[in-house]
C-alpha cells in the first residue's frame, strides 16, 4: 500500500515515486527537480494506478514537447483491428500518449486491450462514449449517469481524461453574447451545451466537479480540462467565449490541485499565427502555469487534405512559446477518420513541430539527434542518416527509388555534391569531374 494516493499529493509530501524517477532519466534531470515541479504544478505525470504497462511520461515546463495520437471507431467506421494498428503505428513512432475517442458501441473492450498492451498514456473523453455505454438519448442521461462514465474509464487503467467542465452557464452567456461563424466545434462541448439547453441544467461535470475530482484522485487520474469554446476557424480565435472559458479553467484548475490531483489545460484549436504566442502567455498566466495541451493550432482553414501541415506549423510555433504537449492532426482531419497512412503523416508531422520547438526552448539534448545526422551527413554515411532519421524506411525509399552511380552522392546532385566537394578538397585532393574515371 503507497503512502500517497496521487502523484501530486506524494510531491506535496516530498515523496519520489518510480514514475517521477522514470520522468527524470528519459528528461536528463534529478528526480527531485521532477517532484517539485509536480508539487507546484507545472508538471504532471498521467499514471493510473490500474496501467500497468505504462512507461511514465512528464509533461509540461522545462520538459520534452510529448504528442498525443487521437484515434477509436465511429458509427460510420467500426473496425477494432484497424484501430489496433494504429496503435502499434503510434507506439513505433515514439507517441507519448493515445487518446481512445471512440464514440460507437460498447467501447470497454477495445479500450482494456489498449491499455494492457500500451506503454503510452491513455486518455478518453468520457461524454463521447456516455451514450453508448447508457445506452440513453442525451436528455435522459443524468449528472450521476456521466458521473457513472468517469469512474468506469478511471478502473480500467486512463490516465488522463478531457472533462469539459469550464463550459458554465457563466460561459454559455458570454458565447451566446458574442456571436461566431463556426459556433461550438468541440464534440464533446456541443454535447454538454445542448444537453444543459434541453434540461436547463448547469454542466454535469461543473456542478458536480469536485464528485469528478475524488474519482479521478482514488486512481490517480489526470484531469485534462477540455477546452468546449475552443475557435474552429481562424476568425473566431481568441473570442468572448474562448476568453470566459478559459478563466473558469483557471478557477478549476485550483480546485484540482486543492484535492491532489494533477491537471492539465487544453487550448485552441483554429489560430492565425500572429495570436498563438500571446495565446500560450494567457493561459499560462490565467492557468497558474498548468501544463498546456493545444490542439494544432490549424493557422488557416483552407487546407482540407493537408491540415497535418496546418497543425505542424501553428504547433510548433505554440510548442516554442509555451505549450508543452501537441495533439497530432492528420491530413484526414474535418473529412473522414484517418486511415493507417494517415495516422503515420499526422504522427510524423506532429513529432517535427515538436522537436523543432524543444530546440528553440533549448530543452536539454534536444540537438543531439540533429548534430548525429550533421556529422553522418558530412561523412556522407547514408545507413547512419536512416537511422537517426524520424522516418528511415521513408528516407531510405526515397534514396533507394532513384539510386545514384556512386553511393558516396545522391542522385540530385551527383558528383557535384557540395559536401563530397568540400570534403575532397579539405583532404588535400583534386575535384575533376570529366576526366574522373
């Protein structure tokens, strides 16, 4: 029996579990830098008590930049093993979490598999399967039936959870106040807002918040506080309601640490490039520096097929000025479920913006890899390139499908490789190219 029943009340207590030492190796610190920042706040370590593959993961100030993988089946696309797969897609690209979003069904199943085998940190959201697993229209479910959901998502091993608790009658009047183009884009908060208009309620999941906290505390779950009021368009970032919520999740976030249990905030969402720095200051400044979880940001809505690279671009530039943990977006984003092939670009796309922002916040080792390719680049050693590569078997295609006549060059270049010329002649020898048997 541990002494503790949360990793924030252990830090609090000056305790060092396994799982902030776990932290601290793949970090290059001390656990103890790790437990106090635990303590405080600004850092969490998702791990239910009840995950048992979980290889630990920090997240949040002075840490790695992690990526969460969304994923799960719906009505229209219910295939397990597909969903599987992509399992094993993100665990072999280095995602540090998965998120089961499936919203279809008896769902429990898939989502115990899934946490048997993970070593990453799962989430869900537990208003997306209340349906299914009520078996219930939206109106007929109560406050103790979503109540009900949290608590068997937290026995079966989540780590973290969106709980949309900041979408209050406070902020619904502020939203209903300043009118959008793109309304609520949030799933799971246009869910809790309607069923708060049909039954003139206020949100479950606020009035019973600190009913959630002690769920979620008795395992060790982390809260991570949905944003419902996020913009889904560029024109509506950075708004009446985005701004309303946001200060309720600072007031909820608080209340979460009061009970010993961690927290993380989750942020926008669609954001032109010139808001997204002052985005990441706001939230840490209204969220006493909470950890920081940003889907994208997508910087213009125009891409459809191609919002991996929206989201990269709007991610990095969030994950340079703050954020500490991406949720990847995938080219199949706003038009279908992503396929294998999709989730592959999104993780992939999702892990570049994450390393390019560790480099510029000078995250400890961060250039490590890069300085690797640097001087396997300069030795124009092709197999060593591949493998430090993020994606080898990509790489290594692509120099496979057009191969050059001699293996020390590529075939753009050829013998007039600008790095083979350099080395040539800072070895002391002559560059010929005509005469050159």
């Amino acid at each position: 029996m541990r002494e503790y029943k949360t990793q924030m009340e252990a830090a609090k207590k000056g305790i060092i579990t396994p799982e902030m030492k776990t932290v601290a190796e793949k970090e290059y610190t001390d656990a103890e830098t790790i437990r106090a920042k635990v303590a405080e706040g600004c850092v969490c370590i998702p791990a239910n008590i009840n995950h048992a593959a979980l290889s630990a993961e920090g997240i949040g100030s002075g840490l790695r930049t992690k990526i969460n993988v969304n994923l799960g089946i719906s009505g229209d696309a219910k295939d397990y093993d597909l969903e599987m797969q992509k399992v094993d897609m993100s665990i072999k690209f280095g995602a540090e979490a998965i998120m089961d979003l499936s919203n279809y069904g008896k769902t429990n199943t898939f989502r115990r598999e899934l946490i048997a085998k993970s070593p990453a940190m799962i989430g869900t959201v537990p208003m997306y399967d209340a349906i299914g697993y009520l078996e219930k229209d939206l109106l007929e479910i109560t406050a103790e039936d979503f109540l009900k959901v949290v608590r068997a998502h937290a026995e079966e091993g989540v780590d973290f959870m969106t709980i949309h608790a900041g979408i209050n009658r406070r902020a619904v009047e502020a939203f209903r106040r300043d009118p959008r183009k793109m309304n609520i884009v949030s799933r799971g908060g246009s869910l809790l807002f309607a069923w708060m208009m049909m039954t003139g309620n206020e949100n479950p999941f606020y009035e019973h918040y600190d009913e959630v906290l002690d769920i979620l505390r008795e395992y060790d779950v982390t809260i991570s506080l949905g944003d419902a009021l996020r913009p889904g368009c560029i024109d509506d970032s950075t708004d009446a309601g985005q701004i309303s919520e946001l200060i309720e999740l600072g007031a909820l976030t608080e209340r979460a640490w009061a009970r010993d249990v961690q927290v993380m905030v989750e942020g926008p969402g669609h954001m032109a490039m010139n808001e997204i720095a002052a985005n990441m200051q706001l939230q840490k400044r209204i969220c006493h520096n909470a950890p920081f979880y940003v889907l994208g940001p997508l910087v213009t809505d125009i891409a459809p097929g191609y919002d991996h690279i929206t989201s990269a671009i709007g991610g990095a530039i969030a994950a340079a000025s703050g954020a500490d943990f991406l949720c990847y977006v995938t080219p199949a984003e706003h038009l279908r479920l992503p396929d294998l092939s999709d989730v592959k670009e999104g993780i992939v796309a999702s892990k570049i913006a994450a390393h390019a922002a560790d480099i510029a916040k000078g995250v400890p080792h961060a250039r490590d890899k890069d300085n690797e390719m640097a001087a396997a680049r300069h030795a124009v050693d092709w197999e060593r390139m591949f493998d430090i590569a993020i994606d080898p078997e990509k790489a290594r295609a692509y120099f496979e499908s057009t191969p050059p006549a001699d293996r020390h060059t590529c075939s753009m270049c050829g013998k007039m490789c600008a790095v083979r010329t350099t080395n040539m002649i800072l070895e002391g020898k002559e560059v010929k190219f005509c005469s050159e048997k």
